[in-house]
C-alpha cells in the first residue's frame, strides 16, 4: 500500500482530521496528505510535523537521561488543534493533525493501525 494511501485512510477515518504527515530523521516529508482546508498550508503542515520531530528527539534524550524508557508518542494540544506524533523505525516517525474536539481515544487506535500499514510499506 502506498504511504500517500495509507495517510488518507488515516485522516479520512477520524473526524475532525486535518492532516497527516510521515516524516524522516531529519524532519523532511517524506509524504503528506491534508485533507481540508484550515488556517494553514502545506508548508505550515511540513513545518509542524518537522517540530514534532524535534520534540520526539528531546523527548527521547531526556527519557534516556532519566531511565524512563523509549517513548512511542506524544502530543501537542493548542486551542484549535491537537498533534498527535508516534515513532516508526528508523527515526521516521508519523504526524496526526485534528481539531482540537477530535476523539482522541479513537486517533491513537487509527494511528496505531497506520503505524502498522506504514512499517509493513516500509
């Protein structure tokens, strides 16, 4: 399955999904696919997803420094939005954009599935 695909899936299957982004090790798209229009670009899309890269980064320095194991995901909340980000392989890792009302029980299961498809594509 191609990533471009896998990506729709995932947005298309949360309300409120925005955009999905699967990035490398050095915050570069790799794919991307938004699936309305809001306040933002493609560009401002890439730019948000490279910073969940940097987050994940120092996330994963301090963790280490504080043996608390590997992180797997987190997220960023903001007054409209939320951010949702989970690792792959790799340094790769995967981008969720929704409204900040999304179900977010039901975006983390989504993007556990993705997250599988995206490995197996890998």
């Amino acid at each position: 399955m191609a990533f471009q695909q896998i990506l729709r899936e995932l947005v298309m299957s949360i309300p409120g999904g925005i955009g999905a982004l699967f990035l490398d090790w050095d915050g570069e798209t790799v794919e991307m696919i938004g699936a309305r229009p809001f306040d933002a670009d493609d560009h401002d899309l890439k730019i948000m997803g490279a910073y969940q890269g940097i987050f994940l980064t120092q996330l994963r320095e301090i963790c280490d420094r504080i043996s608390a194991g590997t992180p797997h995901r987190f997220k960023v909340e903001f007054a409209s939005t939320k951010v949702l980000c989970c690792d792959l392989a790799d340094g790769y890792y995967l981008v969720l954009v929704a409204d900040a009302v999304t179900n977010e029980g039901l975006a983390w299961q989504k993007m556990e599935a993705s997250r599988a498809k995206l490995l197996a594509a890998m």
